[in-house]
C-alpha cells in the first residue's frame, strides 16, 4: 500500500511540491485547510502531514502557532524549499494580453517588481495553485497566475515569464509531522539535530531573561523563538522554540532543566534530524547544494 503525506492547498501548490522532493516515494493528499491535514493523520488516512511553519520574507505562517502545539502531533523532520513563481496564462496567451494577476496575497506581494513594471491588476486568490486553476477554467487570456512551477504542469498553463519573484532567496521551512509520539534517541538521530518545543514562562520580573540564561551558559544555540498570547489572558505568554541538539545531550539537557525552574510547562514537539539547508543551502538551481558525496538527504526515522 502506497503511504500517503497530506499537506494545506490545492495540487501543484508549494506544499504540494514540498511533499515531492521530500517524499517522492508516497501520494501527496490535499486538504483544505491546517486542520484537514492534521486530521487526516490523526485518523490514520495519511502518514505524515507537511506542514509550513516560517517563510524567510513573511515570518512566522499564520495560526500554526496555536494548531500545532494542540495536534496532537509529533515533528519528525523539517524540509526547506526555495520559493519560486511563474507568471502562467492559459495556452497561446502572451504578457501583453495580460491585465489580472491572481495568486494568495503573500505571493503577490512577494512579486510586486512584475506586477507594477507590467501595470497589472493584483486580484487576491485563496491559494497560489487555486489561481492557476482559475486562469485554465476562466480561459481569458486577460487574467494571468502567479504559481509555482508545477500548477503548470498540473493545470496545462503556458509559462509567460520564469522565476519573477522579487527575492530569489524566498525560502520557506516545513515540518513533517507524524501520529508517532516516541522521542528518537542519539543513537537513531547521530548527526545534527533539531529540538523543538514550546514553554510558558511564569508572571515573574525577568522571566523570560531567565528562562534563557540556560541556553546562552551551556552554549545551546537556538535558531529560532516565536511569541505567543494563549486564549484571552494577557498575564503569561507562550514561546515555541527550536535549538540545535539532542535533549539527551548533556549542553541541551542541562539548559532544558533549567528552563523548568522558570516555566508552568515545558513540552517538547519533535526531536528530528536537521536538514541539509541549514548547513549547506541551495545552488542556484534551487536545489539543496551537493558535497563530493553527491546531493545530502535528511534521515528521517519513523
């Protein structure tokens, strides 16, 4: 039986392309929203679900936050991918036919260099790949899509104009999440690792300095914090956080303890294997850059 990785968005959206080169061996399932896609897991109808959780020019992706830390879920691996967006119009069109351009609004945004030199009108869509999908039934040679470059594909759409976002490192990092709830130990996990978890400091002066004098002593780097308010009170505030390391390794260990004295809990999402962009990035092409050994893949236990 085939297994399956669901993912937020419509076919040949950027998730959707994630899914491939991550997990070229399973069927990606598309959902509707977030939570679709946690369900779906949750229900034992996919295996993983691959989800985006920062972009490099929009921040943090809104209300995963708050949906992933109550999933349910585990994060078993993170992949990055190199953002890029196509200028499509249905077959025979061409640029100076061109007056719409629909896509989401972070797309649009993302591309405003092509939009204003070409006096387009922006049109906000739900979903980069849905857009595409409109310009093919629409079949107006007026109304054009920014998407990645498989909505082309998938949809039948000619190609105007080629990577025509305005910044060519747009980079987006996903996590692949699992029902699995077992933590993987060093010896399943030997190279670089990533922690992730999320804390809630306590209503105290310098909370939050404290929390993180761990961190900084036992020279635990932390690549990543994000703020959080949890439902209505205003009174203690909720980080999720990711750090470089394993929690069975004596630097990471010792600072976690530590967090503990400060916070009403502590609870750790995922312990996983870095992915190669942290340490390598992309080329040019797009691709995750490649050692003398050839192209790195991130383990991914399961």
């Amino acid at each position: 039986m085939v297994r399956k990785v669901a993912y937020q968005g419509e076919p040949g959206a950027n998730s959707n392309i994630a899914c491939l080169q991550m997990f070229p061996d399973m069927e990606p399932v598309p959902c509707p929203s977030f939570e679709d896609a946690f369900e779906v897991v949750k229900s034992g109808e996919a295996d993983l679900a691959m989800i985006p959780i920062e972009n490099s020019i929009a921040g943090r992706v809104a209300d995963i936050h708050v949906l992933l830390p109550e999933s349910g879920l585990q994060i078993v691996g993170e992949h990055f991918l190199r953002i890029r967006f196509h200028l499509l119009g249905i077959p025979g069109s061409t640029l100076e036919q061109a007056q719409e351009v629909h896509s989401h609004v972070h797309a649009l945004g993302q591309c405003r260099k092509l939009i204003r030199s070409m006096g387009l009108k922006p049109v906000v869509a739900g979903d980069t790949a849905g857009s595409a999908r409109e310009v093919r039934d629409w079949n107006d040679a007026s109304k054009v899509s920014l998407a990645p470059p498989l909505a082309a594909q998938m949809y039948g759409l000619d190609v105007l104009a080629e990577d025509v976002e305005d910044d060519a490192t747009n980079t987006t990092r996903f996590v692949a999440l699992s029902r699995e709830r077992r933590q993987h130990t060093r010896d399943e996990l030997p190279g670089p690792v990533i922690t992730s978890f999320v804390f809630r400091v306590r209503n105290v002066p310098s909370a939050l300095y404290k929390a993180l004098g761990g961190f900084a002593t036992n020279g635990v780097n932390m690549t990543r914090l994000e703020s959080y308010m949890v439902g209505n009170e205003f009174a203690a505030t909720t980080f999720m956080a990711d750090v470089e390391g394993h929690p069975s390794d004596t630097p990471v260990r010792l600072a976690l303890e530590e967090l503990e004295f400060f916070t009403d809990e502590v609870r750790v999402l995922g312990v996983y294997a870095a992915a190669p962009y942290r340490s390598l990035g992309f080329t040019d092409s797009g691709n995750p850059a490649t050692t003398s050994a050839g192209t790195p893949k991130t383990t991914l236990s399961l």
